[in-house]
C-alpha cells in the first residue's frame, strides 16, 4: 500500500478536502480517501505535498503526430493562413520525424495526462501510443470539400480504420470540421460513424469559417484556391453551423465540439438540444492562432459540459494540461482549480466514456495522482510558476 497527503485534494467532481490522506494499492487503485482536515500527523511512511493532489487529466482533444511542427507554424496569422502552412510544411523532411512525438507523449504523460483524444491523419504515431502509458481514444480525422472526391475519402479513412485495428486503442472515424468537408462527404462519413462511441469536430474555430458557409467568401477562399478549390466546388457545402452539427454529424455518443471560439449564445442553445455534447476549450491554440478565447462566460451560463484539450505543438508550446487551465484563468480571472479541475479530469472521463475507471479520486478507481505545485493556496489559483507532475 502507499500513502499521499497534501494541503489539498480536489477529487475530480469538485470536491475539495483539507489535507486529505489518499491510499492506493500494488495496482495504484484508490483504496482509501480520508479527510484529515485539523487531524492529520504527518509521518515517515507518508509523504506530504505542499500544493494540490488531484485526478489524472484527461486531454480531449490533440494532434500528437504534429508534434514535429514545434515553431514551424507563425502566430496569430488567422486559422485560413494556419491551415495553409500545415498542409505546407508537414511534409518537410526529418531525419527521424517520430522522435518528437515519442518526446511529447513521453512530457504529457510525466505532466500529469491519464487519457488522451488523438486526432489522427496518419497512421504514423499508433505504435508510439500503443506502448504509451497514456490511454489513447484515436478519433480518424476525415476532410475534403471536393464532392467528386469524396468515394476516395471514403476509402482512404476505411483503410486507416483498417490499420488502426491492429492497435489496442479504440479508435472512430470523425469528421475533420464543417468547413473543410463537403455536404456530399458528411453524409457519407454520417453512414460509417453510426455506432460511434466518442465523436469530435473542430467547430467556430474562427470568423473566417463562417464567412465562408454562410457566404462562400473570406480568407479561407484564398487558402483553397491554393488547393486547387473552385467556388463552384463550395455548393455543395453546409450553410450553417448549427444545422451541420445537429443534421450532418452523428448523434450516436458522445460528441466533443473542439475550440468553439466565436459561438453565440443562441448557438450553443441551438446545439445543446442534441444532447451528450461536451464543449472543449484549447485556449493557447485559440491565442496561437487568432489571437482570441472562447466565450467561457456564454457556455457557462448555458450549463454547458466544458472539457479541456491542448491541440497540437504545431499551435501551441506544450501539450501540458495545467498550462491550459492558467490561460483560462488568466483570460477570466474569477476562475478557481475547484471550478477547473473537473473539466479537465472528471468531465473529460465522461466524455470518452472511462468515468468508471478515472477522473475521480474515489475508491475502486485507478484514476493516476498528480501534484500541482505553486499554487496560491489560500485562494485555490494557479500562479505562472504552477506547475503538475505525476505521483502514479
């Protein structure tokens, strides 16, 4: 058996206990939580921790087979500019391009992430999350806003479907974003993702994706053209982003809309009547590349699911969850870690369907404990020198 204490245990659903006494078993099983509050006695056989204990996170949204783009990718350019020099760049020669993702899964594990949704383009990083300590949900990301192509698509993602079974990973195919797919296509990906568990879609990352469904005009014309795009092409395109959530995306599972950065209040209200949708928030990928963060406010005043991503390296400096959480709170300042720390553990847990085994400290869970040092105690904030690494 081994024992934690610390100042502070926030378990997951926001309960808060004052120098709590966690014990887990050979199998890092939570066996025993215990608030000691005035009553607890430090002794040898227990390590004490001058900061907060809390739940493994769970990262809902990444790109770890991006990892190599660290840098490579310019800030606040506009998600038309950042999308551009993704497509250019990823193919740039590395002498080992694996090395930094084994890297950056290697540094989100040690920071703290117990799970993580990986957005997949490529096969490229499934050996690495095979023999991963984090526990992978690899989401098969499918795009393309030519129509005519889209049997290719099709095919293209049941072939990476067919090489991801051979992980032990769960893995669905979902679509990449409204903008970037034609109607044609959705509703092709619509028949393959009936029975999904867990479903995702970047969505109102920027005001350039809407000008271009509801206008077909905008920056992100300029970018297609690049590729080749007509506007011709672009008939065949959803108008709305309300209307393509609820029509064109399954309603099977859990759905994680991703950034959700220039929503309105009647549009979450609008996609909140589909009902199992969890709102994930990446504010430093938001800052990276538009300069902007979402309407917490609005979401929170909608009850909505809130959970927490990193996004990927190419627009962002580190997939580590506690820095996202500080960005937040400095974006809004009333927010506390009782307030965050569910988001980015318990209701990510929910998200992907593995609330039954983490998220919580409770017993019976195997949820992994991480310390978050330098806190501002006495009001439960993060600080910039915060910081979370992994007891189990």
């Amino acid at each position: 058996m081994k024992r934690y204490a610390a100042q502070y245990v926030i378990t997951g659903t926001g309960e808060i206990m004052k120098r709590a006494l966690i014990t887990v078993d050979e199998n890092n099983v939570i066996t025993g939580v215990d608030d000691c509050g005035a009553n607890f006695r430090e002794t040898a056989s227990t390590p004490f921790y001058n900061g907060v204990i809390v739940p493994g996170f769970v990262n809902c949204h990444c790109h770890l087979e991006l990892s190599g783009m660290k840098g490579r990718i310019g800030r606040k350019q506009g998600l038309a500019r950042f999308v551009r020099e993704v497509r250019e760049k990823r193919a740039d020669d590395m002498a080992d391009p694996m090395k930094p993702v084994r890297q950056a899964d290697r540094e989100m594990y040690d920071s703290g992430t117990e799970a993580c949704v990986d957005i997949c383009n490529t096969a490229s990083a499934f050996q690495i999350k095979e023999e991963s300590r984090i526990r992978y949900i690899n989401l098969l990301e499918i795009f393309g806003i030519d129509p005519s192509k889209a049997v290719r698509r099709i095919n293209e993602i049941i072939e990476l479907r067919r090489e991801a079974s051979a992980f032990g990973s769960p893995s669905y195919i979902t679509p990449h974003s409204l903008y970037s797919m034609s109607v044609t296509l959705l509703e092709k990906v619509l028949d393959l993702t009936k029975g999904n568990r867990v479903s995702s879609i970047h969505f109102m990352e920027s005001e350039a994706e809407k000008e271009l469904l509801e206008n077909a005009e905008g920056p992100m014309i300029e970018s297609y053209r690049a590729m080749g795009i007509t506007k011709e092409m672009l008939n065949s395109r959803v108008k709305k982003h309300t209307v393509g959530v609820r029509e064109l995306v399954t309603s099977s599972g859990n759905l994680i809309l991703v950034h959700n950065t220039f929503i309105s209040g009647s549009e979450i209200a609008e996609v909140m009547k589909r009902g199992n949708t969890y709102w994930c928030l990446c504010p430093r990928s938001n800052l990276y590349i538009e300069n902007n963060v979402p309407p917490l406010d609005l979401l929170r005043d909608a009850n909505a699911e809130i959970v927490v991503g990193t996004d990927s390296l190419a627009s962002n400096d580190s997939l580590n969850m506690v820095d996202e959480l500080f960005a937040l709170q400095q974006a809004f300042s009333d927010l506390t870690l009782p307030v965050m720390i569910p988001w980015a553990t318990f209701n990510g847990a929910r998200a992907v369907g593995m609330d039954d085994s983490l998220g919580t400290i409770k017993p019976g869970l195997e949820p992994g404990l991480v310390l978050i040092e330098n806190v501002d105690l006495a009001n439960l904030k993060l600080t910039v020198h915060s910081r979370a690494r992994r007891l189990i």
